[in-house]
C-alpha cells in the first residue's frame, strides 16, 4: 500500500520480498544506496587503520605489497564507493522532494545504477580473495604500474571492472538528478526559485555526465593495453592514461565537494533563520567553478612535463575567485542571523573552518614551482583529506542531522550528536595537520616503512592517535543512529522551521511525496509562508 | 520559456571559452609546455556534448509545448513501484562486463540474463502503455491537485501518480 491507500503493487503478491529490492522509489533507492555507501566507508576506514598502525609502528604490520593492496582499496573505496555515490544519493532523495516533484526522472535508471554500485563495489572488494590479491596500482590506476606485467592477476581486472560499474551507474544516477531538477519542477518552481542544494547537484550532475566518460574510456584502453599492448605504447602512453585519468580525476574532487556545499548551505541558511545570501551569485560562481574544475586537471601532471603548465596554473588559481564568493555567501548568511548551534549547525560551521585549510593549501599546489617540491609527499594527502573529509564529510554530517528527521521520522540525539562532532574535529586535526608537516619535510606518500634518522616516528604517532579518535567518533554516530531509531523522538513535519519544499511533507514523506503544495513565489517558500503569517499578526 | 535547456547551453559555451583560452598558449616553448591535441580534444569534447545536448533539451521541451498546447495540457505519466527488470538487467551487465576479463563463458551468461533484463523492461513499457490506454478508458485524468499530480484508480490496473505538468502560462 502507498501512503495515500492506492494500490501500487506492481508485481505480484508472492514476489513481495523482491519489491524492496526492486522498488523505483527514488527515496527507497537513495536510502539504499546511501546503507551500501556506508558501508564501504566503514570498509575503507579499516583499512586506513591498519595503514597508519603501519606508519606509528614504522613498518613490520604489513608487507610492502600488502600495503599497496591498502592504500590502493582505501583511495578507490572512498572515491568511487563512498563519497561521490552518497552525495549522488542525496540528490536522488532530495532533488525531487526540493523541487515538488512526485518521482525522479528515469527511476528504473536509477535503481539500475544503485545495483551496478553494489555489483561495482563487491567485484572491486573481491579482488582480495584472489591469489594474486586486490589491485596496487593506486585509485588512479596508473599506467604502466597497472599493466600486466606490473600488476598481473585477475585481482587488477576486478579492480577495472569494478569502477567501470560504478562509474556507469553513477552516470546514470546523474542523468536522472540533472532530468529531475530541469524536467520535473512543480509548476511555479522556476530554476531561480530551485534551493541552493538543488543548485549544487546540477552542477554536480553537469561535471558527472561531461567529465566521468573520460575515466570509462581510461579504463577501456588500460584493459586493451593489459590484454593486448600497443594500445598506451611507452611514455607517451603513460601521459595520455594520465590526461584521460584526471580529466575525469579532478571533476571529481568537486563532485565530492559540491554536494555537501548545498547540504551546508541549507542549514546554515536554516538555523541562522534567514534567507539565503546572495542566492543569484551564488549559482553564477556554482556554475562558473564547475566549469573551471573541468579546465584545471592538468595541474596532476606539473611535474611530468607534458602539460600547459602556465594554462593550468591559471585556472587552478582562478578558481579562488568563485570560491571567495562561496565563503562571502556563507558569510554573510551568518551575519546578524538568529543562530541555533544544533548539531547539524556546528558541523556546517566546521566545514567552513577546515574546508578553508584544504583550500588554501590548494592554491599552493596549483603553482607549479611550489608543486615540484611538495609533489608526490604527505602535504598532498593533507590537502586532499582536508578538502574531502575535513569539508566533505563534515558537510555530510551536517546534512545527516539535518535530514535525518525527515528520512526517518525521528529525531538524532543532540547529545551524542555533539561529542560525535567534537571527537570528529579532534580526530581530524590530529590525524591529517601532522601530514602537511610530513610532507613538507618530504615524506612521500605511499611508503609502508621510512628511515629512523627522519624523525618522523612522532608525528606519524600522533597522525595514527587521531585516525584512532575519527573511529571513536564513527562509533559514537553509529550509536546515535541505533539509539534514535530504537527509541524513536517523533520530529514531525518541519522541527528545524527550515525553508524548503521538502519540509512542507510528512516525515519520512510518503511514496509520491506530496498530497498538496504550498505556493511557490522564492526558493524558501516556507519561510514566505512564515512571514506572511508574522506580517498579516502584526498590527497594521 | 525553455530555460532547462539555457542551463546546458550556458554551461557548454564557458566550457567553449575555457578551451579557447588554450590558444594564447600554442606559442609556449619548450614545446611539451604548449597545449597538447588530447587537451583541447577532451575539454572541446566535452563543451561540444554539453552543447549538444543542451540544443536536443531545447528541441524536446519545444515540441513538448506544442504538443501540450495542441493538448490542452501533457499526457499523462505513469510511475513504476517496481521493476524487477531494471535490476535485471544491471546484472546481466555486470555479469557480462567482467566476463571480458574472465572469460567467454560469463560474457555469455551476462549477455543471457541482459537479455531477460531488457525483455522485461519491453513488458514493462508494453504494460504501461496498456495502463494508459486504460486510465484514458475510465476518464483519463484525474482533477489536478495544487501539487500537479493526478492519479488514477486502481480499478485501472495501473498503479502510480500522473505528473500532468504544467499547464498553459506556466514556466518550467
């Protein structure tokens, strides 16, 4: 039965057990994929334990070879099975509901696209249980380190395949967001009156459709070299992997970053109680970055020199100016708003704050003499990991306490909501802030073991301590999610008295997501509401 | 007003942009720091696509408001529940995909369970259609709420929600 009493059985009564698993309802879906991304992460996050006990211990956990199994799993894991697809999978669940819409576009695609994740991920994962073992290649899956002959066995071809499944299903997953958010709109949602979350998965979904076909013919061409060669002859095979690679590679930075932009947007927008600052500036600088991200690949490859570096510097660095809007928005909607620190909140702030460092050390590596020194070292992966989860998933927090309620019909325990959000900063800090030291001292990444005369046994102590606290706070927002489900705190329609579409349904909305809509005149038509109500109280 | 199709447009032309500004570069020496083929082949490629695809969205929602005007409104659309097809043929997929490592055999199997996969989804569209026809039967349409959607009974046969879209004089 559907919300609403009518019948929506579409198979029969016996295959009722199927209908979870095949059911097109983009929320169902989402949610799904959403477990399964989880999932991985959780998967993704053991192995960067046991790649940082190697590190404190300074070898003798891990072979070499294993090693590279790790880091290999781990960077390909987080990548393609956790942050893109759960930030796809939120639009999939909310672009819908955002924009007054009772399904996604193309719904079967999308349920075909969360079972070539899961079929994606499992091939990738198996490639453990051969005897050659998981790929080592790196998530890049550079040539010639991934050929034949440097990478033989079947576990390397799992590893083709696995991402060439995910990468299709994520394609698929952006057509049907990118068709939701410009085919689907209820009738007064003009694009200008689209929530900024809805924005930041447009051109999430842009990047996704124009950028990823890059990395499957990649993967095609590394296959042909694998079984046939000649297809990536010497050198000049290398470099062409390395352009079609990162023509996809940083896109997909920002695909990992964008979404959880929205999701930080609408809750500062939310808990500082007023509108969206400087909301057409907003989708222009949106659309002008991720433009920009598309242009600015080459500054992976500064060093090999192959590329236009004068060209890719200048991109890489004019990507501060849409940015710099970006913050100024986020800025100014906290200026002067009636601030409420729920947990979703201080998670937006701290992705404001630490977001900021990964940025700022991003434009130290967009120049190239900079580059030369800290390419290939630990400042790097500083970098990265303070823009993907010292930002990224810090703005995934925040838009889990903040939608929680609403997916679930429950409410998140504030409490453990907050040492869950202090043990994340702590964890943060202590594990990725010693990398920039590491790395600057030069410390190259991907090395099991290092000499005892660097002095690096302490900071890698400390960097292994912090990973140790990011698990506790793992495990604190497991128990805050058990224990908010088990014994559940109704949340109602709207708890957070937010601005979007989303909020004028039930919690968790029902199967075609709407019985009504209020008018729709901006993109915060409940706060329109709202003031309304105030303006038609207050005495003329 | 087809501003869906703007967005890929305009999106696709600073993508133009952004590969035209590789040539003031062409002069950069040593050579390997001038732009490459591939580099203007990929970035091009991608803004040419984007393009195109925004001219084909543009092409669609023109004829779609023709035929909506012609119409007196969009035909209805029905959402599926389910689809056992559509996992189907995911499968078959994978199973065919990593058969190019491991073997004819899985090809084979993948290309077998693909095919059931898309022998169910022409069941499926065949069955839509008929539910349609049927919806059409019973009076068609359902009164539009303030939502835009419509349903139709279960009498029909055919679950789900009819999106009729927007009327006459609305933007999308």
């Amino acid at each position: 039965m559907s919300s609403e009493g009518v019948r929506t059985a579409s198979l029969p009564l016996r295959w009722a057990p199927l209908r979870a698993l095949a059911s097109t309802d983009h929320k169902r879906v989402a949610a799904h994929a959403v477990a399964v991304s989880f999932a991985f992460f959780l998967a993704g996050g053991v192995l960067a334990l046991i790649m940082r006990s190697q590190l404190a211990a300074d070898g003798g956990v891990v072979s070499q070879n294993v090693y590279d199994e790790l880091f290999t799993m781990h960077g390909s894991t987080m990548v393609y099975l956790f942050v893109v697809p759960i930030g796809l999978a939120a639009g999939i669940y909310f672009v819908p509901l955002q924009v007054g819409a009772a399904e996604v576009a193309a719904p079967r695609a999308a349920l075909a696209g969360l079972w070539l994740l899961i079929a994606g991920g499992v091939a990738m994962w198996s490639g453990f249980l051969t005897s050659s073992g998981a790929a080592t290649a790196s998530w890049w899956g550079f040539d010639p380190l991934s050929d034949s002959i440097h990478s033989p066995g079947s576990g390397m071809e799992l590893w083709i395949f696995g991402v060439a499944l995910v990468t299709i299903g994520q394609l698929l997953w952006a057509g049907c967001v990118l068709m939701t958010a410009l085919r689907r709109r209820a009738p007064g949602m003009t694009l200008l009156r689209m929530p900024v979350f809805t924005w930041t998965m447009v051109v999430t979904c842009l990047m996704t459709l124009f950028a990823f076909p890059a990395l499957i013919l990649a993967l095609a061409l590394l296959w042909a070299q694998r079984h046939f060669g000649g297809v990536l002859p010497g050198g000049i095979g290398a470099v062409d992997y390395q352009q079609l690679f990162w023509f996809y590679g940083h896109p997909v930075v920002y695909v990992m970053f964008f979404p959880f932009v929205g999701m930080v947007a609408e809750t500062i927008s939310t808990f500082s109680g007023r509108r969206f600052f400087g909301y057409r500036a907003f989708v222009v600088a949106l659309l002008a970055f991720a433009g920009l991200s598309m242009s600015v690949w080459g500054h992976h490859m500064f060093t090999m020199g192959q590329v236009t570096n004068k060209y890719f510097a200048l991109t890489s660095t004019a990507l501060v100016v849409p940015a710099g809007i970006e913050y100024l928005d986020f800025l100014g909607t906290l200026w002067r708003g009636a601030l409420r620190f729920t947990t979703a909140f201080l998670f937006a702030i701290g992705f404001i704050v630490q977001f900021l460092i990964g940025g700022l050390t991003g434009i130290v590596v967009a120049s190239p003499p900079l580059d030369y020194h800290l390419n290939m070292t630990y400042f790097v992966i500083a970098h990265f990991h303070y823009t993907i989860f010292a930002g990224s998933a810090f703005g995934l927090f925040a838009g889990i306490y903040y939608w929680f309620p609403k997916v679930t019909g429950a409410m998140l325990r504030e409490g453990l909501g907050r040492v869950h959000f202090v043990l994340l900063v702590i964890g943060t800090n202590l594990t990725f802030f010693p990398m920039f030291l590491l790395g600057a001292e030069g410390m190259l990444r991907r090395i099991s073991a290092y000499p005892l005369s660097t002095h690096w046994h302490g900071l890698n102590v400390l960097s292994t301590i912090g990973s140790g606290v990011i698990a506790l706070a793992t495990i604190v927002f497991i128990v805050n999610v058990a224990v908010s489900l088990r014994v559940r705190r109704p949340a109602g329609n709207d708890p957070w008295l937010a601005h979007t579409l989303e909020w004028a349904t039930s919690s968790p909305p029902p199967r075609y997501n709407f019985r009504e809509l209020p008018p729709i005149l901006s993109y915060a038509p409940l706060l329109d509401l709202r003031e309304q109500a105030e303006r038609a109280k207050a005495p003329a | 007003m087809r501003r869906a199709a703007v967005v890929l447009l305009a999106w696709g032309a600073w993508l133009g942009v952004l590969t035209a500004a590789l040539l003031p570069f062409t002069r950069e020496r040593p050579r390997p720091y001038a732009p490459h083929a591939i580099e203007y082949w990929m970035l091009g490629g991608a803004a040419g696509s984007c393009l195109a695809a925004g001219l084909v969205l543009w092409r669609l929602d023109a004829r779609r408001r023709t035929a909506a005007a012609a119409a007196a409104g969009e035909p209805p659309r029905l959402i599926p529940d389910d689809s056992i097809a559509a996992t189907t043929l995911a499968g078959g997929l994978s199973l065919a995909l990593l058969g190019a490592g491991f073997g004819l055999w899985l090809v084979l199997m993948g290309a077998g369970v693909t095919a059931l996969g898309a022998g169910g989804l022409i069941r499926e569209t065949r069955a839509r259609r008929r539910d349609l026809a049927a919806a059409g039967a019973i009076g068609g349409v359902a009164p539009r709420t303030s939502a835009g959607t419509a349903r139709i009974t279960p009498a029909a046969g055919a679950p789900g929600t009819i999106r009729p879209g927007p009327g006459p004089g609305e933007s999308r």
